[in-house]
C-alpha cells in the first residue's frame, strides 16, 4: 500500500495533457481504467480571449465524463486571469482545477514566449501565476520541467519554489530539461529535489509505464501523485495497473489484445458520434491500440486510409482474425 497522500482531496494518478491526444474519449477510457482526474490538451488562452471556436472546443467534455483538469497557456497574465474565469464559469463543477503550461519545449509556443520559455523569465511567470490565482477560484497548478537546457542547469527546484510564493497550489514536474524533448530518461532526483524546495504538493512526471515505475516515483521522490502521459496512448488499461500496484496488489498482466480492441472500438464509436470529421485524427489513436498486435504493421497501413466507423471495425475485426489464426498461424494476413 503506497502512502501519498494526493492533491486536493486525494488524487494520486492523474492523466497528463497531451496536446493532439487528450480528446474526451480517451480522458473518459483512462478516468474508467483509474485515472483519478484527466487533463485536456494545452489551450491557447489567447485564442479562448478571440473566441476561436476550435480552441473552446477543447474544454467540451462528454456528459459522463468526470472532474476534468484544463491546462492554459499563454504568457499575458491579463489574458490568463480572464481565461481562467472563462473556464471556471463555462465548466463550473466539473472543473477540477486548472494548471498552466511552463514546460511545453515546442518551438512554436517557445518563440511566442509560452510554455518552457517560462522557465527562463520567473518573474513573468509569477507575474502570471499571480494573475491567474487573483482572477481563480479553484486550484492553481503550473507545470515545467527540469530547466530550460542541461548547459543552463536544473532549475526545477528554485523555480518551484517562486511558484509557490506566486500562490500556486501544487506544481508538476516532468524531470527532463525542455531543449532534452523526449530524450534521455526523466531525472526522478529533481522530482524529489523539488519536493525538498516547497511545501505545497507535487506531482512527479515522466516515464511511468506502469504500477511499478508509479510506487517507485511515489517513493523515491515523495511526491504527492504521479502524473502519467505517453504510457495510456492505446493503453488507458495502465491507469488500472497504477491503482492496483498503489492499494499494494500484484502487478496486472499486460491487456489482452481483445481488450486493448475494445477500448479502441469505443474510443472511435465515441468520438466519431461528438465529432464526425476526427477519422484522420483517430488513425494514430487506433495504431497505438494495436500496438504489438499481430500483423500490426499491415493493419497500421490500412489504418491509415480508414475515413468511417465501418472502416476502422473491420481492421479491428481482421486484426482479431489473425490474432486468432484463421487461416493458419502464419497465414499472409488478408489485412
Ligand atoms: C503528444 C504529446 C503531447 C503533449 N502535450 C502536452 C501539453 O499539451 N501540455 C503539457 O503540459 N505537456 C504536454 N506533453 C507532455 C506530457 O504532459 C508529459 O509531461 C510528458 O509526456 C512526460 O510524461 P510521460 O513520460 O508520462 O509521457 C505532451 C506530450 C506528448 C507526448
């Protein structure tokens, strides 16, 4: 039984935001599997202040959908404060809290002086998080990584820690340096060095794939919860390990494949239903479902011209097919 204690009434696995991925659907699959709250993908609080209806678009949330969290970017504290109003009275309830974007390393958000560019300048990002907490009535969160670069040096301690002088409520730290993208490992060092520097709760972040790296996380660094990202792309199951490796239960086997195809029914049934035109956005969804699948290589070709429902159930059927040997084991696959 792992001790953390959670944030904000005992949250402990927490679905990260993944611009690109985090769509309703998938946050509803996840929070099923165990995932105690899920995050929508970053949303531009500049493009919510024009009210560009894409971008509101990505605070929709299904009806039995949960408690969500809703990450904003931006560098504007104006912007952010009146944003975060927006957001808490268009979700209401159902807004767990909202954090904001310092640790996003792409170029386009950085040279705007978004995301990871944050992390260069405290004193705009307190300004921010200042804003943001004054205009807020729910939990303020800020997200960043271990620094800007490894030449600059881990930063993660000493900017947590203006962060909670700023007001934030809990911070998230993926243990990597921006300019580091995915390379490399997460350092869970700087995660427990940051636990060290403040007093509010973090959230550590960065490579869990399953209960094990989670309870390791937990207990290594003593953070308060674990936040989980590229390990649920086809496997919301993972959220159902994590809880039962916190309550102290053996580690579940890996999904079977029929499993991982259900989920991946439902996710394309459900989003086609609220968002007709997201077959295209769907494919990469469906190829990390069948990950490691039989033939995968020749369902992810098809996939990748699938338009409807009807199409993507049929990959799925043939997939179980071969999975199944109809036609000999190693039958050429009529995928
Ligand atoms: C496709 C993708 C999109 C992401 N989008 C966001 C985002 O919108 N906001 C954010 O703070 N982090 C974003 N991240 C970073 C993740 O939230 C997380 O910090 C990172 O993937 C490390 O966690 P992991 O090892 O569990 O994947 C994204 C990551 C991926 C792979």
């Amino acid at each position: 039984m792992c001790a953390s204690s959670g944030v904000f009434g005992g949250h402990r696995v927490i679905l990260a935001p993944m611009a690109g991925v985090s769509d309703p659907v998938f946050r509803l699959l996840c929070t099923e599997a165990g995932a105690d709250v899920a995050f929508t993908e970053m949303v531009s609080a500049k493009g919510l202040s024009y009210a560009n209806e894409k971008t509101r678009h990505l605070v929709d949330l299904l009806p039995q959908e949960g408690r969500v969290g809703v990450q904003l970017f931006g560098h504007e504290p104006d912007t952010m404060a009146e944003q975060a109003r927006w957001v808490e009275a268009e979700l209401g309830e159902r807004l767990a809290w909202l954090d904001i974007n310092m640790g996003c390393p792409a170029r386009k958000i950085v040279k705007k002086g978004d995301g990871s560019a944050l992390m260069k300048d405290p004193a705009a990002a307190s300004a921010i998080v200042s804003a943001v907490k004054g205009a807020a009535t729910h939990p303020v969160t800020v997200k960043f990584r271990r620094g800007w670069s490894e030449e600059a040096g881990e930063a993660a301690p000493l900017f947590a820690r203006r962060m909670q002088e700023a007001g934030a409520d809990a911070v998230t730290v993926h243990g990597r340096f921006a300019m580091q993208f995915y390379q490399g490992s997460s350092d869970a060092g700087c995660i427990a060095r940051v636990k060290e520097a403040v007093t509010i709760p973090v959230i550590g972040n960065g490579d869990v794939a399953c209960g094990t790296d989670a309870v390791r996380l937990l207990e290594e660094t003593g953070c308060d919860a674990v936040m989980v990202g590229r390990a649920a792309q086809g496997n919301p199951l993972v959220f159902a390990d994590i809880q039962a490796a916190l309550e102290g239960k053996a580690a579940l086997p890996p999904p079977a494949l029929e499993d991982r195809i259900a989920l991946a029914r439902r996710h394309v049934d459900g989003l086609l239903a609220i968002r007709p035109r997201a077959a295209a956005y769907l494919r990469k969804h469906a190829m990390w479902y069948l990950h490691g699948a039989p033939h995968a290589a020749v369902a992810r070709g098809k996939l990748a011209h699938c338009s409807t429902q009807e199409e993507f159930h049929a990959v799925f059927d043939e997939v179980l097919r071969a999975q199944a040997g109809t036609g000999g084991p190693h039958a050429a696959p009529s995928l």
